[in-house]
C-alpha cells in the first residue's frame, strides 16, 4: 500500500475528504518526525513506539576492492510493534 491508497482507505473509513485524510496523515507523520528527531519517543498504544538510537563507528570493506573503509558514527530511527499489532500480524 502506498501513500495515496493509505489516504484513500482513510478517507473511506472515516467518511471524510481525499484531501482532508491526506492533510490529517500528513500532519501525523510529520509530527512524529519532529518529535523523534528531537530525541523523544512516540509510543502509539497497541500500535508500536518509534525512537532513535545510535550506530557505533566501525569498519566496513568495499566488496569490489576489498579495501577497509571507514563508516562513522549514526543516529537511526528504531520502530518497536506493540503487542497488538504483533499479535494481529500472527492472527492471534
């Protein structure tokens, strides 16, 4: 699914406007980019929590030369499911 069926299937459940889901999703999403970006979590109850953590510097190697390389240090984004989503995807 992408973007615009997610809006479409939004904006059939709910009854409202294409453009009204779109500009609601759009408001979701960046508003827990901000936040995340911040350095806080966003925990959706029986959804899942989304937040940062960090990657160590390490060595890498290119695989067509074989030469080390050098990667440095990176936030990442991490999303962990709720237990409802978990249990819904294995049809409990």
């Amino acid at each position: 699914m992408n973007k615009q069926e997610l809006v479409d299937a939004v904006a059939a459940k709910t009854g409202t406007s294409k453009a009204l889901a779109a500009e609601t999703l759009d408001a979701l999403i960046g508003t827990i980019m901000a936040t995340v970006t911040k350095g806080d979590a966003v925990q959706l109850i029986g959804f899942g929590a989304f937040s940062t953590g960090e990657r160590a510097a390490r060595v890498g190697r290119n695989p067509a030369t074989g030469a080390e390389i050098n990667i440095p240090a990176a936030k990442t984004v991490k999303f962990s499911a709720g237990k409802a989503f978990k249990d819904a995807v294995n049809g409990a």
